[in-house]
C-alpha cells in the first residue's frame, strides 16, 4: 500500500479542524432538555450533561456567563439553553457552551425575548447615534413606576442622600401584569406632554422574566424611541435585561443605580460649582483680556485711519517728494552745468581764436627760436669772420707793409716778383704803408 504524502492529519490538526466546522456552521443554537451529572468546581465554571429520552451532550457554562442565572440549577431540571456546538480538542469530545440559561418554563417567552430583540435591533431602535446624552446640572426627575413600590423608595432615598436638591415627579403606572405596558406608555406621554422634567426614569425592583415582561413590549420600546425626554432604564437586578434597557437613552442596573446615575451627591457638587465658578471667573478674565487686546487693535486701527494723522502722513509724502524733486533736480543742474563745462571746454579747443593763440604761441616761439637761431648764427658767422679776418690780416699785404716792406705793381696791377719781368721804360707803381709812388723802369 502507497502511503500518502500530502494531507495526513494530527489527532490535535482533526479535532481543531472538526471544532471550527461545528463552530462555523451551526453558530448559536438553542436547546431545551434535562440537567443531569451538574458539577461546580471551585473555578466557578459548571460543568453537565443535557439530556432527553433518546441522547446526552455535556456542556459546560463558565463563570463569566452563569453570573447571569438567577436560578441554582439541579439535576432532573427542566431548562431552556442557548449555546455554541464546539470540541473539547483533548478529548475529541463534542459539547455545548452555554451562554445563557432559563427554566424550561420560561424558554417560550425567551424565544420571544430574542425575537423582539432581533427585530427591533434590524428597525435601528437599538443604535447608539440615536440616543441621546443626559442632560446637565438636572434639577427635575420624572419618575414612571408603581408608587407603591420598592424601586421608589430606593430612588427618593438615594436623591434625599446625594443630592436634596432634586425635585421628583412621579408619573404612576402599573409595572406588572396585564395592561402594564399601556400603563407605562401612557405614563411618557403625559410626561412629554407637559414637559415639566428634565429626563424620565422608567423603574421598577426584580422579578421572574414573566413578572418583568412588560418592559419587554415593542410598543413600550417604540414609546421609549419617540419620547422628546430622555429615559433612563432602571429596571430589575443586574443581571436582568430588559427591552427597555436596550432602546433607553442610557441603562442603571438597579433603581438606586438609576438614582444615583441622575443625581451627584453634595461634595461633588459643591467642587462641581466651585469648578464653574474658577471657569467662568477664568472665562470671564480671558475676555476681559481679549476686549482689553481688541480695544487696543481698535485704538491702533483708528489712529492709523485718523484723518488728521493720515494729513500727517500724506504732508510727510509730500516733503519727502519735493526732496526728492530737489534733489532730483540739483542733480540734473549739476550734471547740465557740468555738460555745459564740457562743451564749453570743447569748444574753447576748437575755437579758430585758440587756434590763432595758438598758432600766434607758436609763431612767436618760431620767431623767437629763429631770432635765437639768427643771433647765435651771426655770433658764429662774426667768429668766422674775425677767424678768417684774423687769417687774412696774417696773409694780407697791407700787414706786410706795415712792416715796411712795399709792393710794386705793373701797369695791369700785377705784383712783379722778378727784375727780369719788367722791360725799360715800364711804368710800375710801389705801395707803401701810407700811399702809392709811380715810376718809370730805365
């Protein structure tokens, strides 16, 4: 034989797998039959076995849910349960939770109890965003219930302890048998009709489901819905739920309960006053504050929009303008004057005047290196003169006659060297140092 080799299963794997079938499919379940093997361990929980002629279960109820019984149970006992199929993984056993439990007698208005419920929880009675926050600072009570009852007694002596101050009006209705629920629906119509109170509390002690049946009604709870007032439910024990409880503005799980949710006793009221009083006397200082802050923007803002200071500002506009236009101006003369200089000085340079100054500057500075020129070329020309005059004294004939010696010229001025250049009777003529002497060569 092959063995497998996916999806082989535990023993813990098939029980944990068979407990979340049950407990998906089935869901809540209710259940009518006898008690029988009943166990109380010290841990609280119960422990049993439910019966009929024909097959058992064991179950079991922790403690967290039979506080809810108002009834010991007993073996051979008639109840009516409601419950979750789940397993007992370490023993693979299937069993019951129990999550509520009543007498067999009682399980046919149960049945209606959760039928009601179903219904007006689909209709929206039930929802939180309808019901409405409990007034403040209440100083008038309605309260429906019997005025023979405990649960009116229970009330005025709490209010009388905690807080005196409360009125209590009471609205009588029957809180038990038949014509009840029309009792106590009549009783919240004349309470909003003359809206003399500040919330109502509908209340009443405990009792059997039966005897608190009429806080189970769908008129009462549509009566409850479409109260102008807001209605605390204050009926039974704790561990009783009503229809009213539900649909309520807000639930007290006894009448005292109720009582004391409505009232605040006299300490937590005087430091609830002395509280108020710090705030508003904080409040009332935080506003002066801010009136005081808002009187100064004020005074701020008129003084800005002051027609006079607003003339203030718009003169100083004006004085700051005209500088400016001054200053503008000088700066424009200046800048002018300064165009004009240079145009002035450029014209100057251009001027034919300035070239004839100029010209005549530099005529008269040619003329007078030319007159310079001139001296310093006579002064060189008389130095050559007197150089060559010196010269020509050094060779000329009248220095030699000066000596004493003479010059004989012949008759064409020439100077006779030699006797042999003359001829008998040529006329020559001697120069002397002082004259001239003619003579005839014999």
């Amino acid at each position: 034989m092959k063995m497998p080799k996916n999806n082989v299963y535990t023993v813990s794997r098939l029980n944990g797998e068979v407990r979340q079938l049950l407990e998906g499919e089935l869901g809540k379940i209710w259940l009518e039959a006898e008690i029988s093997n009943f166990a109380s361990p010290a841990s609280g929980h119960w422990y049993l076995t439910l019966k009929d002629s024909h097959a058992q279960i064991r179950s079991a109820m922790f403690k967290g849910k039979n506080r809810t019984v108002t009834f010991r149970p007993s073996n051979g006992q008639q109840v009516l349960v409601k419950g979750a199929i789940s397993v007992y993984e370490p023993r693979g056993d299937y069993q019951l939770i129990i999550e509520s439990m009543l007498p067999a007698g009682d399980g046919l208005l149960a049945q209606q109890y959760e039928a009601l419920k179903m219904k007006l929880a689909a209709e929206g009675l039930f929802a939180q965003e309808t019901k409405r926050p409990l007034p403040k600072g209440i100083t008038r009570i309605g309260v429906i219930t019997s005025p023979t009852g405990a649960a009116i007694k229970d009330v005025l002596h709490v209010l009388e302890r905690r807080d005196p101050s409360i009125e209590v009006i009471i609205y009588p209705a029957m809180v038990q048998g038949d014509g009840a629920e029309h009792a106590l629906c009549h009783a919240i119509d004349i309470a909003n009709q003359r809206q003399e109170v500040d919330v109502l509390l509908l209340t009443r002690g405990g009792g059997s489901l039966e005897d608190l049946w009429c806080f189970n009604s769908e008129m009462l709870a549509h009566c409850i819905y479409n109260s102008a007032l807001p209605v605390v439910s204050a009926v039974g024990h704790e561990v009783d739920h009503t229809i009213s409880d539900y649909v309520a503005d807000q639930r007290a799980p006894t009448p005292s309960a109720g009582a004391e949710l409505l009232s605040a006793d006299a300490e937590n009221k005087a430091q609830h006053l002395a509280s108020k009083q710090l705030r508003l006397r904080q409040a009332w200082q935080h506003y002066l504050l801010r009136q005081s802050q808002r009187s100064a923007q004020l005074d701020h803002r008129l003084a800005r929009q002051d027609p006079k200071r607003r003339l203030q500002q718009l003169e100083q506009t004006f004085d700051e303008m005209q500088l400016r236009l001054c200053n503008a101006l000088q700066s424009q003369l200046q800048q002018l004057t300064l165009r004009q200089q240079n145009l002035r000085l450029r014209l100057n340079n251009q001027s034919p005047a300035h070239q004839l100054n100029h010209a005549n500057t530099q005529l008269t500075s040619l003329s007078s290196r030319l007159d310079q020129a001139l001296g310093i070329k006579m002064k060189d020309l008389q130095r050559q003169l007197h150089t060559a005059a010196h010269q020509l004294e050094a060779v000329s004939p009248l220095a030699t006659l000066t000596r004493g010696y003479s010059i004989t010229q012949d008759s064409q001025g020439k100077v006779v060297q030699s006797s042999s250049d003359l001829a008998a009777g040529d006329v020559i003529t001697t120069k002397l140092l002082q004259g001239e002497v003619s003579s005839k060569v014999l």
